[in-house]
C-alpha cells in the first residue's frame, strides 16, 4: 500500500495518463468530472476476446475469435467489388466477406496463411460469414491470448476512443485497488442483508470481468456486479423520496376529527352503496386526516371505479370538521361537471360550494373570491387555475387534485407551498387518472401513501372493443343509428394530429355536419376547446339530460366525463392517440348497466407501434394491465411525461429488467433511514447528482 491518496471524487482526471486539456473536455460531455466519475462509467456491452472459439461450434449472433487457416479466396464482382475468404480450422469453415481491400491486402489472404479473426459471425448466402473482421497474421511470435478479461464496450462520444476509455477506467481501476477511495456508502449490515457484493469488487468485476464470467449474465445486467451498483442507484432514489416524506411529516396540519355524521348522510342518500373498496379508501385517508401532519396520498383507480364519491366523501370529513376543501380538475369540462355533482350532493346537506374558473366574469368571479375567504363557501371546485391566483382561503384543510394523469414530485410541492397559512399546510389527496404501473408508482411516487380502488361498481359489463378502418365509415354511423334508436347515446371522437384547436375544432365542426346529415333523426351536439364556456356547458348538458343523442367532441372530454347511459364510442384516427388516451376516452362508456361497445377506427396503413397499442386495447379492459403495457412499449420516461424523467432516469438500473429489485431497495433505504447515525447525503450525491436535493426543498 502507498501514501493515502484523495478519495477519487476529488481525484481530477488530468491525473489519468493521456487526459490532457481537449480530452478533459470531451470526457466532460460524457459527464466525466473526476476518477470516480470513471469508474461510474460503466460498459454498455462486452466481448469476448478471451478464447478462441472452434467454427464448428459457431453460431450466428456471437462475437467471437477463430484461429484459422484460409484454404481460397476469391475477388469477385456483385453488385460491388468485394474479396472473399473462405476459412477453416479443421471443425468447420466459414467465408470472410471484404468490401474494402487494397491490392496488397487482398495477395496476404494467401491459400495456407495463419490468420486469426475476431468478429461477429453471420448466417450468409454460403453458410457462416464474418464481414470484416479484425484479422491478424499469426506466427511463431504470437502471443496464445492477450487479454484475460471480457472487453468492455462503453458508451462514448465524438473523439473519444474505445481504447481511450480502457486506458482511462483502466487507471481509475489501479488506483481503486491501491488505497484509492470510493467510499462504500452502503453499510454492512444491509450488504449482507441483501447479499450485495462490496462496491470496489463489483466495479472491478463490471470494468474488468474475468474470463469465466457468463457473458449472457452481463448481457442481460443480472450479474452480481451490476445487481450491486442498480440495487444501490434504486435504494438512493427511494431514500431521497422517503426524506421528502419525513420533511413533509414534519409540517403541521389541521387534525381533521369529525364524527362521520356529514359524509353517512350524504351516503344514505345515494340510489347505490359504495364498493367495499371505495369504503377502504376512503376510512383509509381519514384516518390519514386525523393525524397532526399533512396527508400525502395518492388514490389509483380504474377508470369508472368511482373516485368522485370518495372525493365526496372525503371533503365532507374535512367540512365537518370546520375546514373548507378544494377540488381541482384539469379541464374546465371536468371541473363544471365536479361542481354540478357537488353542488347536487352537497346542497340538500346545507354545503354551499362555489365555483372558479379562469372564463368567469370580473362580477362573479369577486363574488365567489369573496365566499371562500369569509368562509361561507365550505367547499370549492375549479381548475389548476385556482391556485395560480390570488385566491385567499378562510380556513383550508384539504386539497383534492382529480384525475391528474402525471404529477411530479416538483408540482405536488409547489401546490403543498400555496396551500399552506400560518405555517400549517393542509391535507393532500391525489386521484389519478391512469393507473400507474407498480414499478413506476414505486419509484415515481415513493412520498405518497397510495390506496387503490380495485374493484368497480357492480353490474358493469366490460366495453366490446373493435378496431376497423376508416373506409368503414359507414357501417360505423349506422351502430351509432342502431344505438340511439334503443333510447341510448353516443360519443364521437375526432383526433387530429395538429396541435392546432384551430383545426381541431374544424374537424370536429365538419364531422358533427356530416354525422347530423347521414342520422337526421338523431341530434347531434359538439364540444370542443375553442368553443365559449357557455356553450361547451350547453351542449354538455343536452347531452347529459339525454336531450341530445349524439355527442361529437375533440379529445377535451378525454377524462372525467360522466354519461351513464352513453354505450357507443367511437373514435376516429384511433392509431395516432397513447394507450393511456384511448383507455381514458373508452372510459366514458361502460359506466352504465348497458352493453357498451368501443369504435377504434384507424386510417391505414397502421405501423408496427399503433397495430401493438390497438391490439392491447382489443384484449384488455383493465387500465392496471394497459398501464403495464404502455410501460413495457414506451418505456418510464415517455409513461410519465417529460416534467419528471429527471426523476426515473436512471444511470443503471432499468424498471423493466430491475424491478425484481424494487422492494428490497425500498426496504432497504427504509433500514438505512433507521440507521440514523449515516448520513444520506453522499449517497443521493452520487447517483441524483446536485440537481435533485429533495431534502430540502
Ligand atoms: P371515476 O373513478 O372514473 O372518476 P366516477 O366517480 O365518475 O368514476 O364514477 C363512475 C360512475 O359510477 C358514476 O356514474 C358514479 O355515480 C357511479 N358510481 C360510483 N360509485 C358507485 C357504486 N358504489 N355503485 C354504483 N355506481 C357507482
Ligand atoms: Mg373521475
């Protein structure tokens, strides 16, 4: 052992041979800052160079070294020049197939030259081939195999060789194992727990594996090495989200003890009993309320499963208790019709509610501004607007945010902060509209306790679901003539792919004409986003009463929207929409008793990635089975939107591979948190970098 060396966090990298000025730049553009960075590098893949395979023993796919002897080789003219070779080694031969060749080059692959070739092997006209492989001349003085390890390949960029990067993590790896520190943040006891292999060792094994090594472990990034350094990247970020929840537990927040009377009124009224799960739910964020510190939880339900009445329910505890709640939806569709449910549920009770939106006249807007500061409007129902103005609360304890497809952790906290008077921030229920996928809402949602609502009312059948070209058109407006003459109703869907609500609504104008042409005995209604208020409303509610029969509309009723005795859906250009819309809109019918059917209508041709999606929404009804579908297709980053990648991109681990992983690495940091001697610090430094410092947000 030498001298005590820095630990390599503060070890620059112009201590590395052959880092100079320009290559310190473009190390920077890989992210690379100092030693450790190095050795956080890790390969994308490997080779193996270690052993020289026997070609009879080939298969197509590998990559791999042959020693063998060329037995002819042949210039030949295809559509291009090109040189080939045939080989053997005595088990089997195989052709070396140039493009590239000089004169020269083409006389060294001489009948009984020694060569020995490294590359991919592939199935060709002739049997196996290598397309220009690296070959080498072999004699007397060749060495049997230099290298003794798997050859990593790691992830570069412009002006950055391969070789350089060897060089470099080779370095970084000799002063690793020479007294140079990378401190093992993970400690013992939960190594051993976890049967986690020591970190130096690991980055050893992932930089360097020897020979023995499974390849198709590496390859597949369940090898022990790479399980250590994922485990550890899981568990930080699982610790950075259980410390935001501490902090979160640490602020005050009004106790909300009521007896239950308000809410087993408004039950008792219902023509339906609630499901045994929405009862869970909601006993479960009661008692959450009952605590001193503000709730955080996050209640998933299927489309249709009835998270409304637990909103209901749930702010009843809150009014009874003496605080005011607040609703808020994502579309003002959605929030008029919260505020009509409530007002239709709350008032008999003698609730009052009121209403914000952005499009409310100067006039009313003061009036309702007026109620909820002096504390007469109980509840309030409006739109995410509602707390980017100067809206003053009496006495707030509760914060209902519906239907919020994505919801990063940077906008629950900005919302906590406004909610927030005299130091006392007030409880907070999110309800998605989407399920989330388990992996994702474990690591994206890791702050929040979660309830699920995992059972629908009864009596729902599930919603037929077809997937037909457009050039059937026609067939399609006579089910919905076929509907509607059985006394039941119909949404039609048009979807451009324009951004444009210019455009949106033009088609949707255009198709409402059409459609009210081809069906004159149906009436047709139309709401889209460019619409007035007033008239979106009208035309919402001639469709609710049953006025009008069929409802052409843009993708604004896309969630929330509540019509019982709507059974047909049908939505045009079905191809171009995510899973999650096409879940959502589809969940618009089947939300009575009736047999519903969903129309997904597609201009073809459809490509690999629409035929795949239209497919699941065949197959399935069940918004957690889609929710995992629509991972397993786009992947967390897409899932969840772009607001919060931040917080799923992960250097290592992978949710789709790593997920086997997620429980112990939540336990895990629940057990380092117990250990309250550590500090988490260099821990969340190292794989969430500086950026993410939730601990004191
Ligand atoms: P979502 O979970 O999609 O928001 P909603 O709250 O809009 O679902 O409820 C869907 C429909 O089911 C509504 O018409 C609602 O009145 C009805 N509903 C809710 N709970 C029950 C229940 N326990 N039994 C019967 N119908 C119910
Ligand atoms: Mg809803």
């Amino acid at each position: 052992m030498s001298a005590p060396r820095p630990p390599l966090h503060e070890t620059p990298l112009t201590a590395l041979k052959g880092v100079g000025p320009k290559m310190l730049e473009k190390l920077s553009k890989l992210g690379l800052r100092n030693v450790q960075d190095v050795l956080f590098h890790l390969p994308l893949r490997y080779q193996d160079r270690t052993r020289i395979a026997r070609i009879g023993s080939l298969r197509p796919g590998e990559e791999t070294t042959i020693d063998c002897v060329v037995e002819q080789s042949s210039e030949v003219m295809r559509r291009r020049r090109m040189l080939l070779v045939r080989v053997s080694d005595g088990t089997g031969w195989l052709t070396l197939r140039l493009f590239h060749f000089s004169r020269a080059q083409a006389a060294s692959y001489a009948r009984g030259v020694h060569l020995r070739c490294f590359g991919e092997v592939r199935p060709g006209p002739n049997g196996l081939e290598m397309v220009h492989p690296e070959t080498r001349r072999v004699d007397e003085s060749t060495s049997p195999l230099e290298e003794d390890t798997l050859t990593p390949i790691y992830p570069t960029t412009e002006g950055v060789h391969q070789l350089t990067l060897r060089s470099l993590t080779e370095q970084a790896l000799a002063l690793l194992n020479d007294g140079g520190r990378v401190t093992e943040l993970l400690p013992e006891t939960l190594r051993a727990r976890y049967r986690l292999d020591d970190l130096a060792a690991a980055l050893n094994d992932i930089h360097r594996p020897p020979k023995e090594t499974e390849l198709h472990l590496l390859a597949d990034g369940t090898h022990p090495a790479q399980r250590r350094l994922a485990f550890e990247e899981l568990m930080a970020h699982a610790l950075s989200l259980r410390l935001l929840r501490q902090q979160t537990q640490r602020n005050p927040a009004p106790e909300i003890r009521d007896t239950g009377t308000l809410a087993r009124q408004l039950v008792d009224r219902l023509p339906f009993r609630p499901t045994n799960a929405q009862d869970r739910v909601i006993a479960e964020t009661v008692a959450d309320m009952r605590r001193a510190w503000p709730m955080q939880r996050l209640v998933q339900g299927d489309v249709g499963s009835g998270k409304t009445l637990v909103a209901v329910c749930v702010a009843l505890h809150a009014v009874e208790a003496g605080f005011q709640a607040v609703v808020m939806a994502p579309t003002e569709l959605l929030a008029e019709q919260h505020y009509q449910n409530f007002s239709t549920w709350l008032e008999p009770l003698g609730i009052p509610v009121a209403w914000l939106s952005g499009k409310q006249k100067v006039g009313t807007r003061r009036a309702a501004l007026e109620d909820i500061a002096q504390g007469r409007a109980r509840v309030v129902v409006g739109t995410h607007a509602l707390f980017q103005t100067d809206v003053a609360f009496d006495d707030l304890g509760l914060v209902i945010i519906d239907e919020q497809h994505r919801f990063g952790v940077h906008q629950r906290l900005a919302l906590r902060e406004k909610g927030a008077r005299d130091g006392r921030y007030p409880h907070q229920l999110i309800m998605t509209a989407t399920p989330i996928p388990r992996t994702l809402a474990m690591t994206a949602y890791a702050d929040l306790d979660v309830s699920v609502i995992d059972e629908l009312p009864p009596g729902r059948t599930p919603v037929t679901t077809v997937v037909i070209p457009d050039s059937r058109r026609d067939e399609v407006m006579e089910r919905i003539r076929g509907a509607c003459s059985e006394g039941r109703q119909a949404y039609w869907v048009c979807t451009l792919i324009e951004e444009s609500e210019v455009l949106q609504a033009q088609a949707a104008e255009d198709t409402a004409a059409r459609l009210a042409e081809v069906l004159p005995e149906i009436r047709v209604a139309l709401v889209h986003g460019r619409m007035k208020s007033a008239d979106k409303e009208a035309g919402m509610a001639a469709f609710k009463s049953g006025e009008t029969g069929l409802l052409v509309a843009t993708t604004v009723i896309e969630v929330g929207v509540d019509v019982p005795n709507a059974s047909l859906m049908v939505i045009e250009n079905a191809e171009r929409l995510g899973l999650a819309q096409l879940h959502q809109l589809r969940g618009r019918v089947g939300r009575g008793t009736a047999a519903s059917a969903c129309v997904l209508m597609y201009h073809p041709p459809l490509s690999q990635g629409a035929k795949d999606r239209l497919g699941v929404m065949r197959e399935s009804n069940d918004g957690f089975v889609i929710a995992q579908k629509d991972l397993e297709i786009r992947g967390p980053g897409e899932v969840l939107g772009t607001r919060q990648t931040g917080m799923v991109q992960f250097r290592i681990a992978d949710l789709g591979r790593d997920a086997v992983l997620l429980d112990d690495a939540r336990d895990a940091a629940d057990a380092f948190l117990d250990l309250s001697e550590i500090d988490p610090t260099p821990l969340l430094q190292r794989w969430l970098g500086d950026g993410v410092r939730y601990g004191d947000v």
